[in-house]
C-alpha cells in the first residue's frame, strides 16, 4: 500500500446512483450473517472505482441504512438499548474509517494551505481507523454484560467441549481457561491485527475490482511502501515499557505496549515486504538476477510462507529487513512524497 493518497479523482462531483446501490448492499450485508464479512466489499468498489465525493456519499447511505434495519430488528427481537446503540457505533465507525482509509476527507486543498486529514499518509489513516475500531472492540469487551464476549460463547464451549471428550493426559482445557487466553490476546494486539488485516485485504480486493470494471491504472502497492523514519523510536519506547509493565506487573502499561509495539512491528513487516516485493518485480533488464533464478525465489518464498513454523521465522525476517532499511539503502533513495 502506498504512504499516497488513496482518493482517485477527488474533484470530481458526486455519482448518486453508485453510492445508493453501494450503500443498501453493504447495509444489507451486515445483517445477513456470514454475509456480514464481507459489509466492506461494496462500500470499498464504490470508494475506489468513482471519487471520493461518491465514497462519502455511499458511506453516508450506508449510515442511514443500517440505522433503519437496525431499528427494525431491534423493535421485534427486543434488543436491550446499549446492545443497539453498541452494535451501530460499532458498524458506522467501521464503515466511515474505511472509506477514510481509501479516500480522506475533504476535497483538494487551497493554494497555500494544507488540509491535515487529506494529507495524512494512507498507512497512517489505516492505522488510525484500526485503533479506534480495536479500542471499541474492546470496551464492548469490557462492559457488563459482554457484548464482544457473547460472540465467542458458543465456540469457546465446543471446543472444550471437544477437548474434553478426547483421552488427554493433560489438565482440562476448560471455556474459562479458553476466555482468558482469548482475552489476553485480544487485549495484547490480537483486535489491532485483525482490524488492520481486514481493512487491507478489502482494501486491495476494492481496489482490484475497481480496476477491472473501471480501468484504473495499477498502483505499486508495497513495494513503494516505506514507513516514516520517526517510527523507530515508538518501536524502542514500546520494548522498553513492556519490559517495564511486566517486570512491576502494571497491567494498562503492559497492554498499551502491547499495542504500539504489534502496530510498529506490522508497519515494518509491510516495509520488509515492501523490499521483496520491490526486487521481484524490478524489471528483468535492470536486475542482476536471472529470469530463471528470480523464479526460484519466488516459489522458494511462497513455500517459506505457508510453511507452519518456518513462516513465523520469515515474517520476523521480514520486519527485522523493514527496520534496517532505516540505515541501509535497499531500494534507493525514496521520493519525495506529494502533498
């Protein structure tokens, strides 16, 4: 993903009929079960096929969709009022962080003046709108009641459930003991990843598909990634408070370095991969390896990946690759990026 704007042509004026259909159709899918996965696929084509005006315009239609079936449903099934009001802030702000994800907010800046949100880089807004998901998640997580939790409840019992009718010389694996492993994760970046995750893969997915039905030029993608210089030191600082929180067990700092140091290593996993991503596609005429050769390394590679154990390995090779390109030039000088 580019550190660019990801608007495509925000000039332009909106195009009602696209942000309406985009808009039923992700405000259908969220309220159609397994559906619901995939809520951000139209919403994404819209934003990325037409302008950002467009993208706005279907985010607000998705808005208002989901508050009327939210309403709808909640009349008949008797849903309890924090539940509801939960449940819609929880969509809408994911919702509108993605579309600020692809297309920021406002329209070109004015000579001479700067607009902070629509200059922001893409990575930037991604991670913005992660947290902010993540930290929602986990407050629903939180509150009495267990809003998050109830979504977990009945996996967390069939496989204990399953663990318990097998012959194990270990302890029961019990469901309390499943919740707090899960919680602990969910706590400790496992919510961050899984936003930012999500919200890429749609990302590109939007962005691939918009390309074929509209004939978008392509982007680089990772490999003209590159993560600011600065980001090095909330990556130490976040070590540094971890260690601290574990060794005086102070839970909220522990956790809050948790966070930054998940966030800080996925940014320079991305700039890692950003580096292969590079060599593999340089042209064959300007790199020194050969055709054949740059074949072998791209299938050893995939192997690598999806080799259970050996990929763990090769990510944190990748991150250890992004954070030394703060000191070695591995793909040359960047340019400048445009306000």
């Amino acid at each position: 993903m580019s550190t660019e704007n990801l608007a495509l042509s925000p000039v332009l004026g909106p195009s009602p009929i696209p942000a309406l259909i985009g808009g039923i159709l992700t405000a259908g899918l969220i309220r159609t079960g397994f559906g619901s996965f995939f809520f951000l696929l139209p919403l994404g084509i819209v934003v990325s096929g037409w302008n950002s005006r467009t993208g706005w315009l279907c985010c607000l239609t998705t808005a208002l969709g989901n508050l009327f079936l939210s309403l709808s449903l909640a009349w008949g099934a008797g849903v309890a009022p924090l539940a509801l009001v939960y449940d819609f802030a929880y969509f809408n702000l994911m919702i509108a962080g993605f579309t600020w994800v692809l297309t920021p907010v406002g329209t070109v800046a004015e000579p001479g003046r700067k607009n902070p949100l629509r200059n922001l880089p893409g990575v930037w807004r991604l991670s913005i709108a992660a947290m902010l998901g993540a930290a929602l998640v986990l407050l629903g997580f939180s509150m009495d009641g267990g809003l998050v939790a109830d979504l977990f409840g009945a996996e967390v019992e069939m496989v204990a459930a399953l663990y318990s009718s097998m012959d194990q010389p270990a302890p029961a694996l019990t469901a309390e003991a499943i919740t707090r492993t899960l919680e602990a994760v969910m706590y400790r970046g496992g919510v961050l990843v899984s936003l930012m995750a999500l919200f890429y893969g749609f990302l590109r997915l939007s962005q691939f598909i918009a390309r074929l039905a509209r004939r978008r030029n392509r982007d680089p993608g990772l490999a003209a990634f590159r993560v600011d210089a600065w980001v090095i030191w909330p990556l130490s600082l976040s070590i540094a408070a971890l260690v601290l929180g574990l060794s005086l067990g102070i839970d909220p700092l522990e956790i809050g370095a948790w966070n930054v140091l998940v966030l800080c290593v996925i940014l320079y996993l991305a700039q890692g991969w950003g580096i292969v991503s590079s060599f593999f596609s340089r042209p064959v005429s300007r790199s020194a390896v050969s055709p054949g050769l740059r074949l072998l390394l791209n299938v050893i590679f995939v192997i690598l990946l999806f080799s259970p154990g050996i990929n763990a390995i090769l990510l944190g090779a990748l991150a250890l690759l992004g954070v030394a390109e703060n000191w070695l030039p591995l793909r040359g000088q960047p340019t400048k990026r445009a306000d």
